[in-house]
C-alpha cells in the first residue's frame, strides 16, 4: 500500500505540478495543492476502499483544490468604474451537484487562469496583487515605484480584457 503510493508519487508528481502550475498563478501555491493532493491520498488510501484509477484520482482531487483555491481567494467583482460585472464567487460556488453546471464552473476556473495568461505583464501583475492576494494599491504602489492612479488604470485594463474572455462563459452559466 505505502509502496504504491510512494511509486505514483515519485512517477507522477512532475506531470501533476505542471497540470496545477498551469491552473494556479503562484508557485508557492501550486506546490501547497500538490501537497494536499497526496495528503489526501494517503489519509483516505485504504485496502477495504481501494482507488482503481489512481492517476485520474489525482487529477481530478488536483482540479477540485484548485477550485476550492479560487473560492478562497474570495474573487470579488470584475467590475468597471460603473459597478458591473461578473461575481466569480457566486459563479464558482458548488449551490447544486447539476453536472453541466460543475462542468462550466470547472471551466471557468480554467479559463480564468488562461486568461491571465493572456493579460500583458504589468496588468496581469497589478490585478493578481490586488484582487488575489489581497494587498492594498498602496502597497502595490510602494513594491513597484508606480503611482496609485496608473495601478488602478493598470488594474482596470487587465478586468476588462478578463471580462472580454470570461463574458461567453458568463452568459452559458446564466442559461443554466
């Protein structure tokens, strides 16, 4: 049992992080939810109980800390100077087991992380500071040397190319 854990483990923990890495911005973070990937496989490993596709467990326990990461965060709105915009924790709540819902919002957490990718550098840099990790335009303004008004300038440009890229996902999971 130990055995086969340590064997998937050591076969399987490069290719997992790059699948996390891919989803998740921060690499401190990425490597916490690979962690709590095979802590919860050896918690609940058991021979009574026995995982039959162990690899496909794994990934499918990595996407669901994922979400849960995402829900953590406690996205707030992307929201413009006129207030609209989508709530991403209402979006990415579990309020229903619908299996096309779990699938768009599975999807959406995807896409939110390609999207990212897609935001120039210092956007992408201003709006992961200030919506997930939480730190202050003051803050921000004291790490990179930039006044507070070309961050929030910065910050707003990188939601509206985020809301341009996540606005078809948005309308699917309002017809749900």
């Amino acid at each position: 049992m130990e055995k086969d854990i340590v064997q998937v483990y050591k076969k399987e923990r490069s290719s997992l992080l790059r699948f996390i890495r891919n989803h998740v911005v921060d690499s401190d973070t990425a490597e916490d939810i690979l962690q709590d990937v095979f802590y919860g496989l050896i918690k609940g490993f058991s021979v009574t109980d026995p995982i039959e596709n162990l690899v496909g467990w794994l990934y499918t326990a990595a996407k669901h800390k994922i979400i849960d990461w995402y829900r953590k965060k406690q996205l707030q709105y992307f929201s413009d100077t006129k207030g609209e915009g989508v709530n991403l924790m209402e979006v990415l709540r579990d309020d229903s087991f619908h299996p096309e819902k779990i699938f768009y919002q599975e999807l959406l957490a995807e896409e939110l992380t390609k999207a990212l990718d897609k935001v120039p550098e210092k956007q992408r840099y201003v709006f992961i500071q200030h919506e997930l990790k939480g730190k202050s335009f003051k803050e921000i303004s004291q790490e990179t040397g930039d006044s507070i008004n070309t961050l929030i300038s910065r910050k707003r440009y990188a939601v509206l190319i985020l809301r341009e890229r996540l606005n078809e996902i948005k309308k699917i999971l309002n017809s749900i």
